[in-house]
C-alpha cells in the first residue's frame, strides 16, 4: 500500500510595499512550527516604501531548512497586488518565472490578468492559476485594506494544507498578541494595523476570521480544480 509522505514546500511571495507580504511569510512559517514542521522566512525587498516591489519566502518540509535568500524555484506564488503584473512591480519577471511544474499561482484579483501566450506556458506546465480577491474578503471581513495579506495566506493554506487553521490562529496571537519586535517596515505596518482596531482580542478575532474564511473559499474550489499539492509525495 502507498503512503504519503511529506516533503518540502517553498512559497516565494510577490507583492507591494505596506502589504505585509513579509508578515505572510513569517505567519506561514510560525504556523508551520506550531505543527512540529521546519521552516524558515526571510525578506527581499530595496526600498522600504508604500507601493515599491517586495517579496517573501517560506520554506517549509519535515527537515531543517539551510538555505535562504532569494527563492528561485517555488512550489507556489502568491501574488498580493495586480501591479506586480500589470506593471511588472516585481523583482522577479516574469511573475511566475521559476514555477515548478505542478505548482500554484494565486493572485490577488477578481479578474483574469495573464494574457494568452502567459496561460499557454503555465498550463503546458500543469501550473493551476487561481484568481482570488484577497481584498474586497479583507475589507467585508478584517474591515481594512490592510488585512489582505491574512487573506492571501488563508487562501494558500486553504489550497495546500501546508499548515492548517488552529496552528494559523496561533501564529497571528504570537504575532500581534503578544511583544514580538519587529523592524523597519514591518514594524510601523504592524502599528497602523493595531492602532485601527480599539482592542487587540478584537485585531485577533478580525484577522482569524478572514483566514478562515479565505481558506474554506480557497479548499471548496481546489476541490473543483487539477492542483494536487506538491507538499505530498506518494511512497
């Protein structure tokens, strides 16, 4: 009989400045230790400014995780704002250069931004692209702009099951809930994000409840999709 075994996932994550796109990494890679797996997270950006290119990476597998710096060769893409394709904001081009065949793309968009030649390419590789607005959930849910980023990575775990819902809900009271330091960017983003809610029980509630509704989006239409997770390998 076969059996699953886990291997490693690595996440490279595409967005804008004052997105958060760091905090995703580093909340899918808390998340993931909370479940006794590996991981690593690490930022790669210029400028520390609103709306410059910035990216993220998570490595996450069943063993210590050496390597770090920039991730070439993802497993999955998250996309955190349509300019990174629309106008190229991005450190890596195209977006979905180095993609692993099999692997997932989710963009942060309620439209379809890839033009034809872009779709050829990824479906002859059997890389499953997923549209998903990531911020009209933020603002109904989180009630701000700025809780997109929790959609995104409720979205990828919903879609890969690299980590799952309570060691998520973990993660973001680690990360907000209690004194964590942050720096630079990161760090004046979590201050915006805290001073727009009153009490932090109710920052915590607002991001978990976005995270959980983006995944149980995100699992219902996997179901209906090719993408089979690259996070499992069969014995």
């Amino acid at each position: 009989m076969s059996e699953q075994v886990m291997k490693r996932m690595n996440i490279r994550i595409s967005g804008l400045g004052g997105q958060g796109a760091v905090t995703a990494a580093h909340l899918l890679a808390m998340a993931a230790n909370k479940m006794g797996k590996y991981s690593i997270s690490n930022p790669f950006f210029g400028a520390e400014k609103r709306m410059a290119p910035a990216e993220s990476y998570a490595r996450i597998g069943p063993e210590k995780i050496y390597d770090r710096g920039e991730l070439v060769f993802p497993d999955v893409i998250l996309i955190f704002h349509p300019q990174v394709i629309t106008q190229q904001k991005s450190y890596t081009a195209p977006f979905y250069s180095g993609i692993k065949p099999g692997g997932l793309i989710i963009i942060n968009t309620e439209q379809d931004l890839l033009e034809d030649e872009d779709h050829k390419r990824l479906e002859a590789d059997g890389v499953v692209v997923y549209n998903f607005d990531a911020t009209t959930l933020a603002m109904e849910i989180g009630g701000t702009e700025l809780s997109t980023n929790m959609a995104m990575i409720g979205a990828c775990a919903g879609m890969t099951h690299v980590v799952d819902l309570p060691a998520l809900e973990a993660a973001v009271k680690d990360r907000f809930g209690k004194r964590y330091v942050a720096s630079g960017g990161t760090a004046t983003l979590d201050e915006a994000i805290k001073k727009k809610y009153a009490k932090k029980e109710q920052l915590l509630q607002k991001n978990n409840d976005t995270i959980k509704k983006a995944f149980e989006m995100s699992e219902e239409w996997g179901k209906t999709s090719s993408y089979a997770p690259a996070y499992y390998e069969t014995a």
